[in-house]
C-alpha cells in the first residue's frame, strides 16, 4: 500500500533525523527511512563513541599523572570493559533521545533501505520511495512531493588492501577492541587518525602514525601541524610523513602485521600488532535508485546548488553525500537549511569560512575559516597575531599549557579570516570565532570583549591584540 508524504528523508544520521524534526516543525508531513538505527554511524560508530573514548583515555592518564596536582593514588588500572559499557550506556541513552525526539514530531520512520524509483503511475516525477524492510515483508512505497537524500559515508580503504576487521581495520572495528594491542599503525593522520593516535597513546599503546602528505593534519593550518607532531612526538608516537603503505607488501599473521612503507629516501619494513586504516570516507550513493534520476555525481558524491538541491529540483542531498565537509554538525545544519528552502523560508546558503573544524586529541584542535597560506593564496594581504597557551594563568592551573591561538585579518580590510587553535578545550572554544564571523567582527572587536579572569578565553583577547601588536601579555 503507498503512503503519501511531503517529504521522505532517506538517511537517519544527524543530517536526516534534524531534517525530518525540522520539517515536522513546519508542517510537513514527514517521513524517514533508515536500514539500521537512528541517530546513524555519528552516533553509534563515529563521533559519540570515539568520544567517549577519548574521554576515559584522557582521565586514565590525568590519574596517572595526578601526583603533579598534589593528589596521590594507589596503582591506577584501565579496565577496557567498564571503558566499553560506559561508551554503550552513552550512546543507548542518546539513541532513546533521538527516537524520543521523533516520536514527539510525529516523524514516521521506517526501518529499511529506502530506493528511488523512476516515473511511475505514483508519480509523474522520479521521487517514490520503496522501502525494502529488514524484516522481508512486503515493501514499503512512499510517495512524497519531496525527497532528501542524507545515506552518508563509510570508510575508504587503499587500493589493494584487505580489511579483515581483526587486524586490518577501519575505526568502526577499533571502537569495539575487546583487548588493546601492544602496538598499533595507523595508516593516515588526518583527523581521525590523529584521534586515535592520541588516545591509544594515552592507554599505553606503541603508535606509529603513516601520513602521505608531507604534514600530519594536512588540512590545518601548518602552524598548528608542527605543534601537534611536535607534542604527539614527545609523548613517543612514532610519525612517518610523505610515507605510503605499499599495500601489496601487508602480511598478516596471528600475532601481527607487516608491511613496508616508502619513503623518498626508500623503502623501509615495519610491523605492528594491528593496523588501522583512516585515509578517509566515500559516501554511500551506491543501489539507492539514483539512476533513475537526472542526479548528476562527481566522484561519486551527489551535486548540489548553494541551497542543497540536486539537479531534480525537489530532491536535495546533504551531509556526506554532497562532497561537502564530512562534519556531524554540517549535515545537520545542511537538513535544516534544504527543509527551510523547500518550505520557502529563504535560509541563507551555507558559508563554508563559517565551519569550525575539530579535533578531539590531547591537545585538541579548533579551527575557522582560511588559514594563513590560504589567505595569501586567495591574494588577502595577511596580518597574524599568534599567542601561547601558556600566557592565560589558567592554563597552567589546569596543568595543560602547550599550545596557542592563532589570529589571520585581511591588512587592508581589517576582516577576520580565520582562527586556529591548538590547546586544551579548543574544541569548546573555537564557538567564539564562529559568532565572530556571524557578526562580522574585527580583531579589534574580538579585543573589546571583556573575557572573565582567569579563563581559557582570555586567549581571544590577547590574540587579537596581538594581530594588532598590542598584545599585554605576550
């Protein structure tokens, strides 16, 4: 039997679900389509419970180093079960909050895999949705006015290699490691390779970080790349850059993997108890029904206008899918900006300087906007203003002073064009660029805000200033 619906939203992860809330908000009736939980890979394999890693590592080694704050304790164990049950709990609870929240918008939501099906006698349009149910009942036919398409991404891996989950393995089999290894490679040091790095670390794992690039965090300002290499070395992980797995050579034995990696200056062997490959994510456009569309793709990812919309004006893709950042908070706020365009609300396009970028690491990066090369190649004539961690008291009260903020103004126009920092609770603070750039606000703005003392922030203040070379503490 086909159901009528102003939109069916194809994807439940944190694009789909905001989406579909949202359009419940103004109206439509909605409906969403997910094969497998809501809240999708962020929530259950991704940000949520990398995050919750995170976490018991960076308690696990502030107990281990407490004594430094005058607080002894006896011998501090890691029991990697009770680190497990609490990423669980943590991710059940949030997963009932979602189902919670669609439920009370009246969102239907159907649990399959949703296709797009031609011209039909349901719809003059390509639009209809048949929903294969994972129960194998009949399917489900869905008949919207409009469609989004939110099916994000998965791993990718090289070309050649073979993930076996047990000892080749993308980060979704790493979250659920029963036992740590000894030893780990991880084969790319982007951001969520650099997460893991930093929290196998920290649980007492030997890392060593591959990178093809010639800097870790390639897309970071170079600043802040040297400072974390630089910091993550001296916690004794291993970094090889400009270096590429040859993925023919990996061999794979009970007790470890070997492969050789290459170098400029040649080849070298290596080995580690386990390898995890993070060299990026390709998205999930594949056995949806886009060939019964005119949806155009380019290498693989579905193109969209400044407002979501495909090339069939009433099916929008956001999130992973569009070639876009691969950002949990980025889909969500592409959902609501195609809902509010197809409901004539008149969002304005999305603002890609406007993103902040996160790295949950010790220490964690925060970054907004251009970067210093990027500026000056986009012809800005740049001025900067950098200033250490280590100049806010709190800091060193806090026990973690390594790091900075780093200020990048146009000369001529005064226009702020990016903000990068490196240090504790960067993540949390690089909200304040992005109100920034909403406002519109000079350095010399930023420097009128009067940061409460003794804080973290005062290192907005004091950046600014320094852009203008009127920093005081610095």
């Amino acid at each position: 039997m086909a159901e009528n619906y102003d939109l069916v939203v194809l994807g439940a992860g944190p694009g789909g679900y905001v989406a579909a809330i949202r359009a419940a908000q103004l109206g439509l009736k909605t409906a969403l389509v997910e094969k497998e939980k809501v809240g999708g890979i962020c929530l259950h394999k991704g940000c949520i419970p990398s995050k919750s890693l995170l976490r018991s590592a960076e308690v696990y080694h502030e107990m281990k180093n407490s004594e430094s704050y005058g607080v002894r304790v006896g011998d501090v164990q890691l029991d990697i079960d009770l680190v497990h049950s609490r990423k669980n709990n943590i991710k059940d609870q949030l997963h009932k909050g979602v189902q919670h929240l669609l439920k009370k918008n009246g969102v239907d939501v159907y649990t399959g895999t949703g296709r797009i099906l031609g011209p039909s006698i349901f719809s003059p349009q390509p639009g209809t949705i048949s929903v294969e149910r994972v129960d194998g009942k009949e399917n489900d036919m869905l008949i919207p006015q409009q469609v989004i398409i939110a099916t994000g991404s998965r791993p990718r891996s090289l070309p050649g290699l073979e993930i076996d989950g047990s000892h080749v393995m993308f980060s979704d089999h790493a979250l659920e490691m029963e036992t740590l290894p000894a030893s780990i490679a991880i084969v790319g040091g982007g951001v969520i390779g650099i997460e893991w790095a930093s929290m196998l670390n920290d649980f007492g794992v030997e890392v060593t970080v591959i990178e093809f690039a010639d800097r870790i965090l390639p897309f970071e300002d170079a600043d802040v790349s040297r400072e974390m290499t630089r910091l993550l070395k001296k916690r004794k992980v291993k970094i090889l850059t400009g270096a590429k797995l040859l993925a023919e050579s990996v061999k794979v034995s009970e007790q470890s993997v070997q492969f050789s990696v290459e170098k400029k200056d040649g080849t070298t062997e290596l080995s580690a108890e386990r390898m995890l490959v993070s060299v990026g994510r390709q998205p999930n456009t594949e056995d949806i029904g886009l060939q019964n569309t005119a949806i155009q793709l380019n290498n693989g990812y579905i193109q969209v206008n400044e407002v979501m919309q495909t090339a069939e004006s009433h099916i929008y893709a956001i999130g992973d899918v569009n070639g876009g950042y691969q950002l949990a908070h980025v889909a969500s706020h592409e959902g609501v900006l195609a809902v509010e365009h197809m409901t004539g609300e008149h969002p304005h396009p999305l603002d890609v300087t406007m993103i902040p970028r996160c790295t949950y690491s010790r220490p964690e990066v925060g970054s907004l906007g251009l970067s210093e090369a990027e500026a000056k190649e986009k012809g800005h004539t740049v001025q900067v203003g950098k200033f250490p961690i280590r100049g806010a008291g709190k800091s060193l009260v806090f026990g973690e002073s390594d790091g900075f903020i780093k200020l990048v103004m146009d000369q001529e126009t005064e226009d702020l064009l990016g903000v990068h920092i490196i240090g504790p609770h960067a993540t949390e603070l690089i909200a304040e660029a992005g109100l920034a750039k909403v406002l519109d606000a000079t350095p010399w703005e930023i420097s009128q805000v009067i940061h409460p003392h003794p804080t973290l922030s005062e290192i907005y203040g004091e950046g600014a200033l320094a852009v203008l070379g009127k920093q005081i503490h610095g």
